[in-house]
C-alpha cells in the first residue's frame, strides 16, 4: 500500500500569520479553526452552527473559517443564530491558481493563517484536506468517519470526535485551544506529514517498480 503523497515543502514556506491576517481583514487576536471542501451533506459542515453555539457560551474570541464551493448555503442558518461575527464563509479555491501553479497560494494562506484544522466529515475515502493541513503545521480535529481517522491512526496523530456529537466536537475544540495541547498536535502534524511527503512517496513507487 502506497499513500497519496503532497509537496509539503510548498506548505512548509514560512509565512507571516499576522499579514496574512491583515489583508483578510481577520483580527490578530482571534482564534481561527479552518474546514475547507465542498459544501455537502456527507461533509456535514452544519454541525458548525451548534457548535458555534455552545462555544460561544465559553468564548467570544474565535472564528470558523470554511473555503469551499457552496458554503454560502450555510449563511442562512448562521443568520438565523445570530452567528455572523463568528463565521467568514470562503468561495472555493481553485487547487491551480492562473498560472497553473499547484496547490493555489491563496488556499495555502488560508491553511496559515489558522490556528487549528477541524473536519467534521461523516464519510470519506481519504481525507486530502488532512494532510494539507498537516502540511500546513496545523493540529487536527477529525470525525471519526473512515478515511479520516486513517490519516491520523485513529487518534495517534490528532485529536477524533464522534460523528455528528457537537458536544464531544466542543470539547475537542476547546482542549485545542490550551497552549501546550496545541503544541503537542502541531508536533504529532509535523511528524505524520512525513508518511505523505512527495520525495518519499516517489521512493515507494521506485521500489515497487523496479523490483528493489
């Protein structure tokens, strides 16, 4: 078996949060817990409106960031929470920016300009947005949907919530925030992103084709 690989050197560049913040026009002192993919029902990114709900009990100071196609259908829920402050809904962004580069900047910066990657999906066969995130230096909070708990061995390297349990994702979404918590997930990112590193990947593929 040979994983999908990334160039994670292209998500390792080193960036300025705070800049990358300022021309997003998101605060400095906010703390930011990306999702990004396509808005449908497997994803199940409506658990955020819960979610956002009690966390706000115990915090004014957060966002919840989604990019990707169709998360303007969301608006009218968090609308009708009175949520607005605490989302910023994201059109899709290409992987290949115009100039055919891959993956597109503007995603990468949406990766770092984060503070932690939370995805909430209830079905995948691999969790792509995982490992970019990863790539990116971000914790991880996962479901624990199929696919998703395969890229992070089933909680060895980020933290899992039961699907569609808003009050098991609060939590994990709290813990995060504790600074050395953080910090212990970000290590455990750094390590795992190895597994899915393109110049190891290509070794693999070496290996099985010429017989080593």
């Amino acid at each position: 078996e040979i994983n999908y690989g990334i160039d994670e050197k292209k998500y390792s560049v080193k960036s300025n949060k705070l800049e990358i913040r300022k021309t997003l026009n998101i605060p400095k002192d906010k703390f930011v817990y990306f999702c990004c993919g396509r808005n449908h029902p497997k994803k199940n990114f409506k658990i955020f409106i819960p979610t956002a709900i009690e966390l706000k009990k115990k915090y004014k100071d957060f966002i919840i960031m989604i990019t990707g196609k169709d998360t303007d259908k969301l608006l009218p829920l968090i609308k009708k929470n009175n949520l607005e402050k605490y989302f910023i809904l994201n059109k899709e962004v290409p992987y290949m920016d115009e100039n055919y580069n891959f993956p597109n900047k503007k995603l990468i910066s949406h990766f770092k300009l984060s503070d932690a990657f939370v995805f909430p999906s209830n079905l995948e066969t691999f969790g792509i947005v995982l490992i970019e995130a990863m790539a990116s230096k971000l914790p991880i909070i996962t479901s624990d949907a199929e696919g998703c708990v395969d890229v992070i061995e089933r909680g060895k390297f980020g933290m899992i919530f039961k699907k569609n349990n808003t009050k098991h994702l609060v939590s994990k979404m709290i813990e995060i925030r504790n600074k050395k918590t953080k910090l212990k997930y970000v290590s455990k990112s750094k390590k795992r992103i190895k597994d899915f590193a393109l110049s190891n990947i290509i070794l693999e593929y070496r290996k099985l084709l010429t017989n080593d």
